[in-house]
C-alpha cells in the first residue's frame, strides 16, 4: 500500500472529537474538491505491507484509528484488508471516505464516515448515491458547506434518503467560507437533527501542521 502518513493526536472531527486517535492516511485520491486541504496526499507517500502498518499502529498504543486520505478506497482491496486486521487485533476503525466509490465491501465492525460532496466541493456529480442505502446507524455522514446553497442542496438529501432515521448526520463549515455561527443559527432556526461539526483540531493546533 501507499501511504502518506501515520501519526496520532487528537480527533478534530465526527462524534468522536477529542478522542486520541492514531490516523492512517493513505496516498491517492480520485477527487479534486475546491476546498481540499489535504493535497499532499494526493501523490506522496511510502509503499508499505499491511503488516508494516500495523506494526505502525501497535506502536503508538492507540486503540481508536482511522483510514483516510486522499481516498482510502482507491487502495480497495489493499483498504479492505488492513480495516479486517485492526478489527481483528482489537482496535476500534474509523474510515473517512468520499462518497464517490463503493462501501459495499467494508467490513460491517468499521465505521464509515461518509463525506457527501456538495455542489460548493465542484464534485458532488460524482458521488455514489447507493452508498446511501448502505450506511449503518453506527455510521455518520457528513456535508461539508461552502454557502446557504450547499446547506439547501444537503438538507433535501437528507429528506429524500431519510437519512435523520438510519445514521448520524454532520454538518461542517469551510474553513474561511462559511461562518460556524451563520451556519449554528441556520441549523437552529431550521430545527435540523444535525450535529454543526467544527474541525477542532485547526483550533487546539496549527492549522499548517499535521498532528502534534
């Protein structure tokens, strides 16, 4: 597999904010979102066995990890393999993906976090909507908003896939875009069942540096 990076700190986002986490990120992406801020994921990176990452992991001595990206399911089979043996040696799976391939495959113990892409992104054409259908209510999907027309886009998402009953939902603010309270008072006057998602690791670190 490539890999960009492994490092552990603090989950910056999803319901589980503020956890310690060690995070796998694999090299590799199939989208170019507007917004991204993870680029140089997109090529760099070292190639590495299943077994050097979980070494990798071992060592750290976190149990919470996510796979992410880039895409982790660029690397599918190779994705779908490390995800079965941290399951099986104990650690709880966090897999952040684009929405754009195929979850199908996933193991069932992981947790899929699920990045529906928005008309702001410039790739919400390319997302796969069966994913929709095959979220678990363990899993989390989350929009990421650039303007009020991104927030209308996810809401009718959401009502058309009735997704408030079958998973949690996320709503996070681009960074420099969308105020996070202009986008609060939104979800509150809208009485939307939605967690407003602040990337906290941009607060508690610098925001050019990755990790600790």
């Amino acid at each position: 597999m490539k890999v960009c990076e492994i490092f552990s700190s603090i989950q910056g986002e999803s319901s589980y904010a503020g956890l310690p986490c060690t995070f796998v990120r694999l090299t590799g992406c199939n989208l170019r979102c507007s917004y991204c801020d993870t680029e140089y994921a997109y090529d760099s990176g070292t190639e590495m066995s299943v077994g050097q990452i979980m070494n990798h992991v071992r060592s750290a001595g976190v149990n919470l990890i996510e796979i992410t990206g880039g895409e982790p399911l660029v690397q599918d089979r190779e994705t779908i393999i490390l995800t079965r043996d941290l399951l099986d040696g104990g650690c709880e799976v966090l897999i952040e993906t684009n929405g754009s391939l195929s979850i199908k495959d996933i193991d069932k113990r992981a947790t899929i976090i699920l990045d529906m892409k928005t008309p702001g992104s410039g790739m919400s054409t390319k997302m796969d909507f069966s994913n929709l259908d095959r979220v678990k209510p363990g899993d989390e999907i989350k929009f990421v908003l650039c303007d009020k027309c991104d927030y209308e886009w996810s809401k009718k998402i959401i009502f058309e896939h009735r997704l408030k009953e079958r998973c949690k939902i996320l709503f996070s603010p681009v960074t420099g875009k969308l105020k996070p309270s202009l986008l609060a008072r939104w979800i509150v006057e809208d009485r939307l069942h939605v967690r407003l998602n602040i990337q906290v690791h941009k607060y508690i670190f610098d925001p050019d540096k990755r990790g600790v």
